[in-house]
C-alpha cells in the first residue's frame, strides 16, 4: 500500500480510497495517523528536527542568509 506525504498508508486505488473515507465516516473503521512517538521514535530528536531551519536560520548573520539565498537563487534559476 502506498504511503501518504507524512507516512500514512492509504490506497492507490480511487475506489478503494473511496470506501476507505466512507467506512471512517460511517465509524466503520477509526482514522488513526501514526506520531513519531508511536513509531518508535526519539520525542526529543523529533522536536530538534522540526526547530532545525529556524534554530539554523537563528544562528546565521543576515549577510550568510543573503548569501545562501542568493546561491540558492542562481542554482534555480540556472536550470
């Protein structure tokens, strides 16, 4: 079964998709979203992971930003 865009397991099929969110709204089967906790993972690495742009943007002076950003720009730009 495919994996969603945060690791949810969800048909491929559009009509199996469709009984799926019936049976949920019918109570017929629980929408239950796996946390990182409950998949084994580090609560505390977790957080760091989601903190990680803003603590790195934090970090830097405004002219490395600018200067990421820029090189970032003609990387883009340059395809």
């Amino acid at each position: 079964m495919p994996r969603g865009p945060k690791g949810e397991r969800r048909p491929a099929d559009t009509h199996a998709a469709a009984v799926m969110v019936a049976k949920i709204a019918t109570g017929e089967i629980e929408d239950v979203r796996p946390t990182p906790e409950s998949e084994g993972k580090n609560p505390a690495a977790v957080a760091l992971g989601r903190m990680g742009g803003k603590a790195r943007a934090a970090a830097l002076g405004k002219r490395k930003r600018a200067e990421i950003a820029r090189k970032a720009a003609q990387t883009r730009w340059k395809r």
